[in-house]
C-alpha cells in the first residue's frame, strides 16, 4: 500500500505586487534555455518577477526593458524563461525587483480554469474534424477573503479594481511551489449576514502566461 502525495492547501499564501525594490547588479549571464543570471546575494525568490536593464551584447533587446519571472534560484543565480542559445549578452546590468504585499484573511481559491481556443483547419479531403491549438487562456483566480478594511493587501485589490491597472500576483502553495502571474481584478464585492463576518469575493482575470516556479 502507498502512501498519499495530496497536498494540504492550508498555509497557501496570496500576494499582490504594490512596488519596486531596489536593483541588484547582474555581474553575470550564461546563454541557454532558460538563461542563467548571476548576481551576488541578490535575495529573490521563485516567482519574483524583475525588470532588466542595462544588459549590453548584440541581442541585449531580448532581456532589456522586459520583466522576467525569476526560476530555479539558488543564493547567487537564478533563471530566467528566455532561449538565449547562440546569442550575445553582456552581463553589466541590473534587476530591479517588484514588491509584493500579503492579502490576509484568505480563506479559499479557484482558478486557473481558462483552455486553449481551437483552430479548424478541417480541409475538403480531411476523414474527420482537425484542429489545431490556439492561445491558451488561463481564465481567472477566484478567492474570498473575510474582509479587513485596514488590511494592506485588501486595499490593494481594491485600488486595483478601481483603477483597472495590470497587477503581478503571487500564489503561493504550502509546498513552496509558486504560481506567478499578471492580472485584473474583475471583481472585488462584500456581502454580510446575521451571525457572520463580512465576506469579499474577489475575480483576478489572469493576463497572459502563468509561469510556476
């Protein structure tokens, strides 16, 4: 008999990014797939998302001015989604970090729950339906929350459901695996009730690609 793998969801952790922090030097890159970073007690995590600049080479567009999701990251490396096989990177320039705030009272999630279109390329010859897959879209994170008007990562879903901004978003599961993603926040509502707390349901649309670390 074996033994279960489940996952306990309890000490699951959301974030919202709220800032930036301040830029490590890049003092190295190793090109490949995924393209390996060095920087001296940098002190990101899996998940951090970072903004590169001043990278020089003949292919430093492919890293400069973009934001990256920081993987694999150990005390003084960490890498980085970008196939840079045969290309040229000059490591004199830096990584600037987002800051992240903790929503509280965080009692429940579902998401992730988007699919890939499909493309009919069904052709006059063709024995039966062929597809192939289009852009993948990752639907949306659904959470609630027991609501805390002083709480700084409640404000800040808040503040980004009014004004529509994009938003770097943290989930963090107990095993330390982190889902790191680009959002909207749809929906940020409160409902109340005799012999209860209040409640807020909040709807992040998911933006683009999720990249787990």
């Amino acid at each position: 008999m074996s033994n279960s793998t489940a996952i306990s969801a309890q000490g699951s952790t959301l974030q919202i990014s709220t800032g930036t922090g301040g830029a490590k030097n890049i003092t190295g890159i190793a090109v490949g797939f995924p393209t390996i970073i060095t920087s001296a007690a940098h002190g990101f995590g899996n998940g951090d998302v970072v903004a590169i600049a001043g990278v020089t080479g003949a292919d430093a567009a492919l890293l400069n001015g973009l934001s990256w999701v920081v993987t694999n990251v150990t005390t003084n490396t960490y890498a980085v989604q970008l196939n840079s096989v045969g290309k040229t990177l000059t490591a004199t320039g830096t990584a600037t970090p987002n800051t992240y705030t903790k929503v509280s009272n965080f009692k429940d999630y579902t998401g992730f729950d988007g699919k890939s279109s499909e493309i009919d390329v069904t052709h006059m010859e063709s024995s039966a339906k062929e597809v192939r897959a289009g852009l993948m879209d990752n639907g949306s994170l659904n959470i609630n929350v027991d609501r805390d008007t002083s709480d700084a990562g409640q404000q800040a879903l808040l503040a980004a459901q009014v004004s529509g901004a994009v938003k770097t978003f943290k989930l963090t599961l107990p095993n330390a695996v982190v889902a790191s993603f680009s959002g909207i926040v749809t929906q940020f509502s409160l409902s109340g009730k005799v012999d209860d707390v209040l409640k807020t349901p909040v709807s992040i649309r998911i933006s683009g690609a999720v990249t787990w670390a």
